[in-house]
C-alpha cells in the first residue's frame, strides 16, 4: 500500500511540534451492492475507496486529517498541517517501525470479486421467488446483496506497522404484505466476515420465509394494547436493545466525558443477577469481528456485566488516556475518513437457564416481540423507543395472537434490572451502527429474555 519509508516520515512531521502520539491509518476498499425490486434488478454498482488517515495527539487533544491523495509530498504537507494545531517543542524524530504479522483468525474461502455479478443475481432471485410464493398476501420483495474487502495498514509513533484484510458479505430481504390498504413489512439480513462462501452455504429460502412470514402475519394482525405490561423479547437481533440502550453508554466515547449512566460505576450493580453481557471481536468470522481494531490492537473477549456487576468498559486509545486505562481493542471507524473511536463489536446477553418454552409457559401476561425494527435512543440517559416488528400477545403461559403497531418505551439500565427470566437460545442479529466515527458492521444478540414491566405504545383499532 505505502511503503514503511514514507510512513515514517509522515509520523515524524507529525510530531514536529511535539505531539506526544501520532498514527495512520491507510484504506484500500473495494465493495460492490447489488438491488434487486420484484424479482428486477434495480442496481449494481461496484466501487473503490482509497486513502489515509492522520492522527495526531497530544495530552488529551487530537487532530483528525484525511486525503485520498497519496503523493509524498501531499501526505507531509497535511501531516505538518495537523501538527500546527500542536502547541509544543519543535523537534527532530528518527522512527524506526517493527512490522507486525497477523495470524488471521477469520478464515475467506471465495473472495466475492471472483464470484460473477450473475451468480450473486441468482442468489438474490431465489430469496425473491421464496419470498414472494410464501403467501398470495406477499405484493412486493426488495433483495439487496453487498460486500465489501477492505485492506488497511495501520502505523504509530509507538512502532506499530501492520496490515490487515477484512471481507464481508450480506443479504438484506424485505417482503411487504398487503391487505386491503394496510401493508406491512418483514425483513431478514444475515451477514458475516467472509467470503462469498456465507452466502452459498446459508439457506436463503429460510430468510426470505421468514421476511414473508412477519409482513403477512402482522397485516392481519390487531392493534396492540398499550401501558406498562411485562415483555418477553427474542434472541438474535433482539439484542439490539442493550446494544442501543446500553451498549454505547459503555463505550469510552461518553464514559470518559462523564455523560454516561455507567460512568464511575465499576464494581456495581447496574443489573439483574442473570445479566452477563460481554462484547467479543474475536468470534470467528462473525458480522462484527476483526483480528485488530482500527488502531492495530488486538480485538478481544470484554466482559462488560457480570452477574448483574459492571465490570468494564469498551476502551481506544485516546478514551484510555482520558480514563487512564488501557484499550480493550474496541477502536473502530467507518473508513480512512473518520478518526476512530471506542465502538462495540459482537455484544451480547449471555446465554441462562430457561429454556424458551419455560419462559412462555411461566407467564401470565406479556407482550411477545418476536422481532424488533429501528428506534431511537438518548445514549447519554439510555432512553429509548423500539418499533416492534413482530408482536404477539401471551395469555395464561401460551402464545394467544399476533397484535402490531407497539413500540418500547423506556430507559435501559431500568431494562437490565427489571430482567427476571433468561433463556438458553443465545443467537446473533446482524445490524450497522453508528455513532461518531461512521457506520460500521455489529452483530448484536441474546437469548430470549423476559422483562417484568416495560411501557408499551400501541393504539386501538378504527
């Protein structure tokens, strides 16, 4: 990509005014996204995105700068120019980098660019034509496929020279039921850190049933009550509450400015005794994974919650210098465009005791979220908002009938402590998060779980 030469004399113009800790941080990405509306192609297109990051920090201040021109020349100026913002003793650097060689833990059998446009159009179709003859309810599919194959070399002031290559593929199925005007929607996204090997060893059929099943169940579904009521939620991308609600007041990014519920908190029981939460970016080819972060440390197994306890934080470099704590490997970032920050990866409840059918059986009364969809959350209060994509009600420990339109109100650390069953079915969700430095890829996942009181909106019916 850049040769260790010229990196080294970027980090040194870096440093000149006396900038205690400089990096960059070079981007190779290739991606291609397919759309596909009805059973037509809508889209193909293929890109490139190619360029470097530089950043330069001193005490607890940092400057940020990119360019996607890599010439010498451009590449000094603009270190020199970050450095300005600098205010200290002008000095001479001589670097000497140590290149680091990975041992990839994320094994890519078909890199996606050797796979034809055809055969990933063939793909998308057999989702369409299993989606669409799930019901005669099913009006429209929209199929979406994408990868990406991003390679970058992350070098600092430390020594630090490394490369890194990550692969990543998805399937994104949307199927919408209609019924009279009503129309509803269901979608199923898997993805992974591989190759195109993901797709051609997952059963799409079952994805695209499941999309058609949640649109056509919930266009005949009633409205669902509203009020304080327990709610029973479901694994995989269920999830994605305590990603949202949770999750991101752990990272370092608010921890270490004090705006986080969390913050100052270690040691403490923040939730139930059955919660263990953990975030792991060492999970062998999952959405979220990667074998270094975005700032070449190592990823790794952070235990967050344990047995109710906060035990840690999600931590990058400038977040650890600001809390006087050492990174967790959790420094992520969109592209070269973005300066990194502490960010989640594969983050998770952790699997309990109850099997599913115990936890229905043992509840008089709940709402059922099958499936969640988007929402909103204050990641400062961790109050949220979470559209319930497929919903159900329990009566008297059995599923009675589906209801739609409720949405989740309420503030995280309550959820967490109001959790007072834990299911046996851990799974994973595939989602992208964003925050500060960009849009990245996360799994989010849980077992079923079931919480005594959460506030529920719905509406009665016309």
């Amino acid at each position: 990509m850049l040769s260790q030469a010229m990196i080294e004399d970027v980090l040194a113009a870096a440093l000149e005014t006396g900038g205690d800790f400089a990096d960059v941080f070079v981007e190779d990405k290739t991606s291609t996204s397919i759309s596909m509306i009805g059973g037509g192609v809508d889209a193909a297109l293929t890109g490139r995105d190619y360029g470097i990051g530089i950043r330069v920090i001193s005490g607890l201040f940092a400057v940020y700068a990119y360019s996607n021109d890599l010439r010498r020349e451009n590449l000094i100026k603009i270190a020199r120019s970050a450095a300005q913002a600098i205010r200290g003793t002008q000095r001479d650097l001589t670097l000497d980098l140590r290149t680091v060689s990975l041992n990839h833990a994320h094994p890519i059998q078909i890199v996606p660019a050797s796979v034809t446009k055809a055969k990933k159009i063939e793909l998308m179709r057999r989702a369409h034509l299993a989606a669409k003859s799930y019901d005669p309810l099913i009006s429209q599919t929209s199929i979406s496929y994408k990868d990406e194959d991003q390679k970058v070399l992350i070098a600092n002031s430390d020594g630090l020279f490394i490369e890194d290559r990550r692969i990543r593929t998805r399937l994104y199925v949307e199927a919408v039921a209609t019924l009279g005007r009503e129309k509803q929607v269901g979608t199923s996204s898997p993805g992974a850190h591989q190759g195109f090997e993901f797709l051609e060893n997952l059963d799409i059929e079952k994805h695209a049933r499941i999309a058609a099943h949640t649109a056509k169940t919930m266009v005949g579904a009633e409205f669902a009550p509203s009020g304080k009521i327990p709610v029973i939620i479901d694994n995989e991308f269920g999830g994605v509450i305590f990603h949202e609600a949770c999750g991101h007041g752990l990272e370092a990014t608010s921890v270490a400015k004090k705006v986080s519920v969390f913050s100052d908190r270690v040691g403490e029981l923040v939730a139930s005794p059955l919660v263990t939460a953990i975030d792991d970016g060492t999970i062998q080819n999952a959405w979220g994974s990667s074998t270094i972060d975005d700032e070449g440390t190592p990823t790794q197994r952070n235990v967050l919650i344990e047995n109710g306890v906060l035990k840690g934080y999600l931590i990058d470099k400038l977040g650890g210098k600001r809390m006087g704590m050492e990174s967790t490997g959790s420094a992520r970032r969109e592209s070269y465009k973005f300066a990194p920050t502490s960010r989640m990866n594969n983050t998770y409840i952790a699997a309990g005791t109850s099997t599913p059918e115990e936890i229905i059986a043992n509840t008089e009364y709940a709402l059922y979220a099958k499936y969640l969809g988007g929402g909103s959350v204050n990641t400062a209060t961790g109050d949220f908002n979470f559209v319930v994509r497929e919903g159900y009600i329990v009566k008297n420990g059995k599923i009675e009938k589906p209801v739609r339109g409720a949405t989740l109100i309420g503030k995280g650390i309550d959820v967490l402590q109001k959790i007072d069953m834990v299911g046996n079915n851990l799974g994973f969700g595939q989602g992208m998060c964003g925050s500060i430095s960009g849009s990245i890829p996360a799994d989010v996942g849980q077992p079923m779980i079931r919480v005594s009181e959460i506030t529920v909106g719905g509406r009665k019916g016309d």
